[in-house]
C-alpha cells in the first residue's frame, strides 16, 4: 500500500498548493471555518470503506456492527450539543450535506407542489429555501413545490408583517426560519404564531450560526420549531454533511386522555433512506461525532463567544470609518458590507481582495437587483477565530479591506466602469501585492 506521494503526485501538489492558499490568506468567507486534526483524522479513517444502507439494527448490508455504534454515538453528540432531550427530538445524521438535508425535510413532510416560503435569496436566504426568479424555477425546492419567498424590508431586517400577510393569502405547509447571509437575530416566535394562524410546520436551517445556537449565544430555534436542519462545516467546524432534528415523542393529548405521536422520524428517515440518498458516508459521520464532541466543550464556547466579538469588531471598525453595513452591525458570526454608496460592486471588491489574499464573497444588500453583480460583500469570522484572531486584529482587518476600497476606487477612476479593464488594471497594482497579508 503505497503513500499519496508516489501513487499520485499530482493530487498531492494540488493539496499542498489548497494547504498553503488556506493559510497563508485571510479566510474571510461566512460559511468557511478550518476543522481540528481530530475531525480530518477520522473523515480519512477505515470508515470511508463501509457501505451501510439503512439505520442502526436495520442495514442492508453486513458488516454494520461497528457502524451502528457509530451513528448512534453520533445521533446522541449531535442532541446532546443542542441540549436536547432524547425524549422529545431525534436526529438523523446520514444527510450528506445541507441542501440533501434540506431536502429530505420537504421530500419526507410535503407533498409534491405543496407551497413552502422561505428567505428570499436576495435576502440574505439559501437556494433550498425555495429560490427562483420572476422568470426561472432554479432551486429543486422550487421545482417540485410552489415557492413564496418573503423578504427584507428597507432596514435589511425580516418584514415579518408582510410574512404573515402572504402567509395568509398564500396558506404555505412549511415556513423556513435561517438563512446564509442575514446578520441578526430571528424571531421564531413571531414565526411559528404565523405558522401556526395559517396551519404551516415551521422548520429552521440553522446551518449557517448553528455552532452558535449550541454554544448559548444566539436564541434556540428548538423552543418553536418542528424540524431543524444544519450544516456541520460553517460555525460547527466539523467535515462538510448535514443535521436533521426532528421531534418525537408525544405530540398532543385530547380531552379523553388519547394521545396524538409525531410521525416525522419515520418520514423523515424515510425521505434520507430510501427516497433520496444510498448508503450513508460514514467516514463523514465518525468526523461529525467528533466536531459535535469538541462543541461540547467549554474551549468551544469561548471560541464561539470570540466569533462574535470578532464580527462586531470588524463591523464597527468599517462603520466608524463611515461605511454602511446592513442593519448597522450584527447579531451574530458575519456583516454584510453595502458599498453602494462608494459606487464599487461586490465582484469588483472580492477580485480585489483575492489578490491581496483577502478570501471574501460578493453578496446582494437590500435592494439589489443583479445578483451577479451585486452591491455589497459578506464578511464572517468564524474561519479566522479558529486561527486565533481577536478583536485588535479584526480591526486590523477593517484597516486593510478599507486600503483595497481605496485602490479599486482609485482604478475605477482611472479606467471607467467595464469590468474587464478593471481587472487587468488589479493584476498590475504592486499596492495590492504589497498588501499581501499572511496570518501567523
Ligand atoms: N442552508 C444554508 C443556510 C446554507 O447557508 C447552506 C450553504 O451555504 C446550505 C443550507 C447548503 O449546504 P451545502 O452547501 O452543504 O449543501
């Protein structure tokens, strides 16, 4: 059995080139984080080896033993990081990533073209929730159900006003809390009362600030929602896969003492395996259990505290500077960055920053209306936290994106708007080589 280096040299070169661009960049992508030695050394164990179709005690295949002590194992760390009683949640653990998990739930609880509404892309909200545009359906969760979206209003917060007027003409089966790039608190209460006047299940993807959820410092979407789904790999920092949290146990009783049971494991299960996945990648699921160890330890908490500290330092630093942010400032792990007033579109900005080792990603802000050239940037701290940045170097870090402003600001005066030219203009700037910034 011979080592990587003589089997391919090429696969080989190409990770030390992805290793060395990790770190030696500023990771700045809200989604993004850098998973421990432990997480990577189970995902390249022998598990990668075992197919495993079906669940603990009922597989199709052989072999399962120690598979099964796994998944359980796995299924218990992912309730206990929410705090969660066994009695009343349960988790499936085999989604492959966010968007199959996401899936799975509309799969296992709707029927084909029931209606869902979830954030709006533009707002700040995720494809699976149901994105299309005026003239395509382009996510599946608008192919095979009918989508309303809801929206942001002029302050970049949810109108979960107008949410519940749609609500109400609309008569969605599913609301969706949680989004990918919305910079504050939601109000799940508010959301399931709407749920609840117009009969919808209301479900969270908390993908995005789930490691925050666990560590206490966001409010749990648990308390009011039916289902919730995350990814594992953004705040979490574990492998890339997915969550489902569903709940179990007794849903109602009636006057005569009859009780009502929830019935989402059995779909919801069902949806992961056999209606939408195969054998379950259980190398990703030993890195999973790990991740979820590892959030549930008090270093974790204090890691999560500083995701926070760090986003709100870069956010007022920016804004002291007399930059706008969406919503003036955050709640949580990432900003949104308009740069509309200083007339620079966020694909410009991101190309700027990718030359200085600057990793951030353009991002509509409230009011855009291209989203391949949209108006703002998304910048996250949970990647840069785990390297140990704190607030002073965030600062820092608002110092160096507002130089970058100034160089494209600067090229835009020089050669005019067409993107082409501007680029070209980026790959001469010695200032923005110059600026290159390494972290230690
Ligand atoms: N849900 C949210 C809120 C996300 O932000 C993302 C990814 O960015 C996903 C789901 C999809 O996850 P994946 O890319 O793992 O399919």
């Amino acid at each position: 059995n011979k080592p990587l280096v003589e089997v391919d040299k090429e696969i080989l070169d190409l990770m030390n080139l992805e290793k060395k661009r990790q770190f030696e960049g500023l990771e700045l992508i809200a989604s993004e984080n850098f998973t421990s030695r432990a997480v990577m050394e189970a995902i390249g164990s022998h598990f990668t080896n075992k197919y495993a179709e079906g669940y603990p005690g009922e597989r199709y295949y052989g072999g399962s033993e120690v598979v099964d002590v796994l998944e359980k194992l796995c299924q218990k760390r992912a309730l206990e990081a929410f705090q969660l009683d066994n009695t009343k949640w349960g988790c499936n653990v085999q989604p492959y990533s966010g968007s199959p998990a996401n899936m799975a739930v509309y799969t296992g609880l709707l029927k084909p073209h029931d209606r869902l509404m979830g954030l709006d892309l533009p707002s700040g909200g995720h494809l699976t929730h149901g994105y299309q545009t005026a003239t395509k359906k382009i996510s599946a969760s608008s192919i095979f159900f009918e989508s309303m979206p809801y929206q942001i209003g002029a302050d970049g917060i949810i109108n979960y006003d107008r949410l519940e007027e749609n609500a109400m003409l609309f008569k969605p089966k599913l609301i969706i809390a949680g989004g990918s790039a919305y910079p504050r608190e939601w109000d799940y209460k508010r959301m399931r009362q709407i749920a609840d006047k117009v009969g919808a299940l209301l479900m969270c993807d908390m993908a995005h600030y789930a490691g925050l959820v666990s560590a206490k410092l966001l409010d749990s979407p648990f308390e009011y929602c039916d289902v919730v789904t995350t990814t594992t790999h953004k705040t979490l920092r574990g492998p890339r896969s997915g969550l489902i949290f569903f709940r179990k146990g007794v849903k109602s009783v009636d006057a005569n003492g009859k009780q009502e049971m929830y019935d989402y494991e059995q779909r919801i299960n069902f949806a992961v395996f056999p209606s939408l996945q195969g054998g379950p990648h259980e190398n990703v699921i030993a890195g999973v259990a790990v991740a979820l160890k590892e959030a549930n330890t008090p270093e974790y908490v204090e890691y999560a505290k500083q995701v926070k500290l760090n986003a709100a330092a870069v956010g007022k630093a920016l804004m002291d500077k007399g930059y706008k942010l969406v919503t003036n400032g955050t709640d949580n792990h990432l900003i949104l960055w308009d740069l509309r007033p200083q007339d620079i579109t966020g694909s410009k900005f991101e190309k700027a920053c990718d030359h200085a080792g600057i990793t951030v990603n353009k991002n509509a802000v409230v009011g855009d209306t291209s989203a391949l050239s949209p108006g703002g940037v998304r910048i996250g701290a949970p990647a840069l936290t785990s390297r140990g940045l704190k607030e002073q170097d965030f600062i820092k870090i608002a110092e160096f994106l507002e130089r970058i402003l100034k160089i494209c600001l600067e090229i835009q005066g020089r050669v005019g708007k067409k993107l082409k030219e501007f680029v070209d203009e980026l790959s001469k700037s010695q200032e923005l080589k110059d600026l290159k910034v390494e972290v230690e």
